[in-house]
C-alpha cells in the first residue's frame, strides 16, 4: 500500500513534494580520524575559527559603523552635501554588513569542519547564535549608555 509522504521533515516542510536544496544531509560516512595530536590540533584551529568570527560580527554593531560615520562626516565635509555624506554611510554601512556575514559564513563552514576533523559531530554552525548573541549584547550595552550613561533628555540630568 502507498503512504504519501507529507512529512514536514521529509518534504522540505511542505506536503507535496520537497524544495531544491532542502533535502536531509547525508555525509558520505564517518570520516577518518587523525591522531589524538592532530584532533586537538584541529580543535585549536576551530577555537581561532570560532573566535574570529565572532569578532567579525560584534564590528558589525560598533566599529563598522562607526567608521562609516566617520567617512560620510568626510565625505559631508569636502562636498559640503549632507545628503552625499549620509547616501555614502548609509551604503557603507550596507555593504561592510554584507562582506561580513559573507565572510562569518564562509568561516562558519570552515569551524564546522574543523570540529568534524577534531572528532566532534558538528551539523550545526554557530553563526547565527553567535550574531544573535552580539546582538541583544549591542543592544543591552546601547540601552544602558543610553539611560544611564547619557540620560534620556537633558531636563531629567542634574545640572
């Protein structure tokens, strides 16, 4: 007897049929694992990995823009057109965000290899908690220089 398969996990989370790409990974076996010397090697080198990704993207909430603010104030400056200066930060800051994440992704394949090779099983990457994470801490560290730091409006700072 035929059973249709409409298996959200099956189908792509669709019930007929399955979308391009979405199809259950299948690795070609367990890969050959290296020495104990070569798999804490590996897991070193997925450490570094992990950690310069994160850095690239806590710049996306801070130096990255940031610098474009600066350029476009520069830009303002020796054109003398505001609208310039904002039209150059606005796409700097677009672009930088998109070279970014496309090299945290890239790094982020590169991390799920090297955990692999050291003997873990990694599916999974770590970019997408590693962003949300630098995000609500850029926003929680916004908020208190904003309240506090600053304060809301100056008639509620002492004088």
């Amino acid at each position: 007897m035929w059973v249709p398969r409409n298996d959200p996990t099956d189908t792509g989370g669709l019930f007929i049929g399955r979308r391009p790409g979405t199809g259950p990974l299948h690795y070609r076996g367990e890969p050959e694992r290296g020495g104990g010397r070569r798999q804490r090697t590996d897991g070193v080198l997925a450490a570094a990995v992990l950690a310069v990704e994160t850095l690239l993207c806590v710049s996306v909430w801070g130096p990255q823009p940031l610098a474009w603010l600066w350029i476009g104030s520069q830009v303002d400056y020796r054109a003398d057109s505001h609208m310039l200066g904002i039209v150059v930060a606005f796409l700097g800051i677009l672009v930088s965000l998109f070279v970014t994440l496309s090299l945290a992704s890239r790094l982020d394949r590169v991390w799920r290899l090297l955990r692999r090779a050291a003997g873990h099983d990694q599916r999974e990457g770590a970019l997408a908690r590693i962003f949300g994470t630098t995000a609500v801490i850029a926003l929680v560290a916004f908020a208190i220089w904003f309240l506090v730091i600053e304060g809301p409006a100056p008639s509620f700072s002492p004088s």
